[in-house]
C-alpha cells in the first residue's frame, strides 16, 4: 500500500468521525481528540512485518470568516493534518472542511 494513499484514509475515517459528531461535542475541548496516531499497518494486517510505522495527526477547528453570511456563526472549518517521515523525508497531508450546526448527526440520531 502506497503510504500516501493511508494517510488519505487516516484523513478519511477523521472526517467521517467528525460528522456524527454533535455540535455541541464539536465545540466542546477534549471531546474531538486534537492529537492522534495511526499506524501503516493496521492491527494484524497481513504483511505486516518489519515495514511498520505510525502516522501523526492534528485535528483543528477554526470559526469561518464569511461576514456576507448571516449563519456564518453555525458553521466551522475543521482541518485533519498527518505527518509521517519515512527514509529520513518528512511528509505531510491535509485537508479541510466545513462542519455545521445543522449537520448529519441531526439525521443520524433523531429521537422521536
């Protein structure tokens, strides 16, 4: 497996976590973990031999500067970032979103 095409999953299964998130957790410390790590390899993979390493990831929210939007205050950008070095080359990935107030988790977990 190509080590970039992982940490674009590691990025991945971040996002998709944070959309079941509530708003209220979203915007509570310590819920969202900042800090994580992920290994190349995940658990007991085959192949897993000798050639195993971890990834390094941060995870940001930030408010959305968009003044000319009256629910700019409902929305949040959040930013996954993963760092690995590998033969002695560092090596960073990021991407960032918009997660908002009203988002799936309103679908997901509806209680009648």
């Amino acid at each position: 497996m190509d080590e970039t095409l992982r940490a674009t999953q590691i990025i991945q299964d971040q996002m998709e976590a944070m959309r079941l998130y509530t708003w209220d957790q979203l915007n509570t410390t310590g819920v969202v973990p900042a800090t994580f790590t992920a290994s190349y390899y995940p658990t007991n993979a085959a192949g897993s031999t000798g050639n195993n390493f971890n990834y390094t990831g941060t995870v940001k929210f930030s408010n959305v500067s968009m003044p000319q939007m009256v629910y700019a205050n409902d929305n949040k950008a959040a930013t996954v970032t993963v760092k690995w070095t590998r033969e002695g080359i560092s090596h960073t990935k990021t991407l960032t979103t918009f997660v908002s107030r009203y988002g799936m988790h309103n679908y997901l977990y509806h209680s009648y």
